[in-house]
C-alpha cells in the first residue's frame, strides 16, 4: 500500500467516525419499533447487519461485535435488546 492510499483509508475511516453516531442513532429509532412486528423487526436486523459489517471494514471490530449483539438480540428479550443497544451506543460515544 503507498502513503496515498494510507492517507485515503485513514479519511474514509475518519469520516466513518464521524458518521457513527448517526448511524446508531438511527439504528436505535428502527430497533426501538422492533417490536412492532415481524416487517419491523426485519429492517432493525437489516440496521444493525449493515453497521456490523461496515464497522468491520472500517477497523472498528468492538462495534461490529455490538452492533452483531443488537441484530441478534431483535427477536429475543427486549431488556437484553435494550442491554446490548446502551452497550453499542456507549462505543459510539468514545
């Protein structure tokens, strides 16, 4: 890899960074009608699968665990959904 595509990887994780919050914020508004039937709780698995794997990509593995912990938390108990998206947020503070 040359110094340029270093210093385009760095960006694009940077503004990753900057874009995270959003993300998971938008991501809580579609897990919090998770609830509300199986179409819902399809497009917060499809939320929280997308930041998942593009966390990843982007050098961010703790939050694509957390964010693989919310997708897979959707259809359980909605005190551990809600457990595992303070957790996610918490990341997304740092």
């Amino acid at each position: 890899m040359s110094d340029d595509d270093d210093d385009e990887l760095a960006e694009m994780r940077a503004d990753y960074a900057a874009e995270l919050p959003g993300m998971i914020a938008a991501l809580a508004a579609v897990v919090a009608r998770a609830g509300e039937g199986r179409d819902a709780a399809a497009r917060a698995r499809a939320a929280a699968h997308r930041i998942r794997g593009t966390a990843g990509s982007f050098g961010f593995h703790a939050v694509g665990v957390a964010a693989g912990e919310v997708e897979s938390a959707i259809d359980g108990d909605p005190v551990e959904l809600a457990a595992r998206m303070r957790a996610l947020e918490a990341l997304a503070r740092r």
